[in-house]
C-alpha cells in the first residue's frame, strides 16, 4: 500500500490509474479508524480497481469550541487498518497541503445543510462540502463511499455531487454497530466505562422508534415522547434533538405518511457528543 | 464539429478523450461571440488536442435587474464562428440541463469577488464560480481559457482552481480591442452610433494611467482625477468605479508602489453598462 501526503503527486497518481482504464473508488475519512470505516474500504474495493482512503482531520468542519485539537489521531495504526482491509493508497496531506494561507473559497448546500446537525453546529457542513469537494478534485475517483452513520452528511454530499454535476457514485454502507448496538465511533474512546454502557439506550431508542411506525403509529410527537422517556431512564443524557425527516429532502416530518423515514438523534453524554440514525421503511 | 447539450453525454465525451491520452481545453462563454471569444478558442487550440466551447447564459450571475433574458442569443451564428475557429465541440446546454429544479449548492470566493464589479453586482460572481466549477466537472477540462477583459473574474476562477484543487491550467488571454480601443464585448451591440463613438473614451483612459505611471505618477488619487475628466468629456457617461488594484489579490492601491497595477473600470452609457481594464507594467 502507497502512501501519499501531497496533493499533486495524488492527482498525478489517480491520471495514470484513470488514463489505464481503471476505476477508482475513495473512503474519506478523518481517520483513528475502526470498524465502520473498513467496511466502507472493503465495500469500495468491490466497485473499483483502486481503493484510496483519505486520512484528514478537517478543522473547517470543527467550530472554534469544538474538538479539533484533542480529535484522536493515530496515522500507523490506520495506515496498517487500511493495508489490512484491502486499500490500496492512503492519503493523509498535513493541514498546510490542504488550505493555503489565504483559503477563500467555499462549497456550501443551502437548507440541508442548517437542519439537524446543522442548528447545532452551524458552519460543520460548509466545513464538509468544501473539504470533500477538495478531495474529489484530488483524488478523482470514480465512486465515492461515505457511511449512513453521518446521515445528513450523506444527504448534503448527495446533493453536491448533482448540483456541482461531479461525475461521481456516491454510495452509502451501512452503520456498523457494537454488540449491544452503540454505532461504532471515533469520538466512542471519549466515553468512561459507565458512560459506554449507559450509550447503547440512542440505538435502543431508534429501534423503539422502528417498532412504533411498524405497529402503525403515525404521530411523531408520540413516539418520539417514548424515545425521550427511554433515553432519559439513563442518567446524565442531554438529548440535542430528535427528529422525524425525509430522508432525501431532510424535510422535516411531523407525521409519519409513508416510509422510508429517517429518524435520527444527536445526544451528550458527559463531555462526548454522539449522534445515530436509523432509515425505516415499513 | 460536433454539438452537446447534455450534461452526461459531454462528461462521457471528455472520459473518452481522456482514456485516449489526448488534452482537453474549455472555453466558457455566454455565446454571442465576438473576435475576442474565437481568440480565446485559437489559443486553446495551441495547448491542446480538442477545444471544448460551452454556451451558456448562466442565469445565476444575473441580478433580478440585470439583462438575463435580453441578453443577446444566436446560437446558429455561435456554431458556425466556433467551426471556423477551430473548435472541436460545442457544448450548448438549456437552463434546465444545468439547473435541477431544487438546485441549493454554491461555490463562493470571499473577499475578492466582494470588490470592484462585487460591489455593483452582489451575487454576481457566485454565479460565475457555482457555473464555472459545474462546467468544468461536466467538460473535464486539463486548461481554462478565459479572456482579460474580465480581470475580476480571472482573479476569482484562479482562487477558486487554487483552493478547491481543480487540477486545471488557466490561461489568460489578451482583450481583444475595435480599431479605436473598445474592449470587445457581446453588450457592445446595445450602444448607440453616437455612444459606440465615445465609448473609446474608457480604453484612453485606462492609456492615460499608463502614460501617467510611466512618467512616475504615483499617487492614484491625482490620475484618477485625470482619468475621470476624460471620461466625463463624454456627455452621458456614469463613472461606477475606477479602481487601481494589486493583480492578483485585488488589494486597492492607494499609491503605486510597484507594478504589475490592475487598473479597471465600470461605466454605463445610455442603457449600456462597460467594463474595461488594463495591466500596467513599469
């Protein structure tokens, strides 16, 4: 496996795999990968010929009091996860590779990008589109893997990659998931034994959500009252919000009329801040 | 010569010149092309094998006030200028090609696209960035040729290809002038007999700044003035601005320190409203 840290020399490398025909497929990442992440590796090594993992903790999706420094970060470790999982180039440029001195430019995705995680982190997506839109212009790939875990992330990618028309597949993997149901996370190393424990409640609560919409509950207010009565049972929960959405539109739900709905959460723990989703189609 | 006016036949076209070895150039216009635009097509034939012409009246970069739907059209003519300048494809989509219906993402550039015509026309160079980043996915370029008579543009493109990592040579070439200095332009064809006369006014004095800085003038202040009453010589003529800036960053000058100067300037006459500039080397 190639590693590579500045961005010329990865454009110059994806010209040559393109100009043989072949296709390249890219997981970004911000790396301390886990599991989840090497699903999408494996996922995107089925698609294409070359697979490249991006390695970047993007400070222009981090606001000023959120956790850019203290992000966890661990470049040998992801770079032996990724040779184990099959990628075939790692790329991991420094911040001064990515955003020159007098960075001006921005990609920003009006309305779903200032829903949900939006309200509470109000210059994240802006953060996420121009990063990501940076790395496709590095990488060129032909197929683009992102994990359903960030889900609104997925549904502003989406709909950046059809405006900007990047001629490039977005595919969405599945949320990898403990035992006891908690989606795996890099930020899950923040939470303290009890913490961990008490965690696996958002994923119990989604699952509720599922059961009730299955049994034909129709009103959000009510289901989403016995998903908030479930998570608070656990001490020490502040739930950011809960929310009821289309899931391509992100419009806002106040009835459940048809599925798929997306259902997603975002809730503090102590100082860790953990979000989840589930899509469920009746 | 071949014509395009979809979106994923002209991506399909540019993947097989690309697989081929063979370099791409793109001319972005508005169409209702002049000598100025087929200059811009002949150069980009000098870097490479196939010359990309895309005609698009990009309704994003018009104000509500401004002449979208006046502005000039003749596609026939279009073509058969581009075939005889040597152009290899037009690429001539409809606004609906290039607009989805719930079309929410921009690219935008801070600071320099607030300045000179920004000021004037406040959305109007996140127009010019959001239509220019979507041709160029669309069209797969290796280089851009865009024309000087539009300084603030050049400057805006080449940030917005620098930060976001288009890989992606732009070049600039000359403006191309009437006899008596006009700058070409598509709008020329608005003015008047007796306006097209004094319109030449604008390029003399963008010489008279020259003249002046030859001869050691230094404070912007005193040739402005000087450039002003010249202008206002004409009858009819409103000064928007005159503005001596560092070329590439755009910062104003108050004293000319050093050269490269960007001088440039708006000015309506009668209902028409011209841009010109000019770079002053020492």
């Amino acid at each position: 496996m190639q590693i590579i840290t500045s961005v010329s020399e990865m454009q110059h490398y994806s010209d040559k795999i393109r100009i043989n025909g072949n296709k390249i497929a890219v997981v970004p990442t911000m790396g301390y990968l886990h599991e989840g992440h090497l699903s999408l590796i494996r996922l995107a090594k089925q698609h294409c010929d070359v697979v490249i993992t991006t390695i970047f903790v993007n400070p222009a999706q981090f606001s000023p009091e959120e956790d850019f420094e203290k992000y966890p970060r661990d470049l040998n470790r992801d770079i032996s996860m990724c040779t184990s999982a099959g990628c075939d180039v790692v790329f991991a440029p420094d911040v001064a590779a990515m955003y020159n001195h007098n960075f001006l430019t921005f990609v920003s995705v009006d309305n779903i990008s200032n829903k949900l995680e939006g309200t509470f982190r109000p210059s994240h997506f802006k953060g996420v589109t121009t990063v990501v839109a940076k790395l496709f212009n590095i990488t060129k790939p032909h197929v683009a893997v992102f994990g359903q875990k960030d889900a609104q992330q997925t549904a502003v990618i989406k709909k950046m990659v059809k405006d900007l028309n990047f001629d490039i597949q977005i595919i969405v993997a599945p949320t990898v998931r403990e035992p006891d149901g908690l989606a795996l996370s890099s930020r899950n190393i923040y939470l303290t034994n009890g913490e961990r424990k008490d965690a696996s409640v958002l994923y119990k609560s989604l699952k509720l959500a599922e059961e009730e919409i299955n049994n034909g509950e129709n009103s959000v207010e009510i289901i989403k009252t016995k998903m908030i009565d479930l998570i608070l049972s656990k001490p020490n929960f502040i739930i950011d919000y809960i929310s009821f959405n289309d899931a391509d539109t992100l419009e806002e739900l106040g009835t459940i009329a048809g599925t798929p709905v997306l259902v997603s959460l975002a809730a503090r723990i102590g100082k860790v801040r953990l979000i989840d989703n589930l899509v469920i189609k009746k």
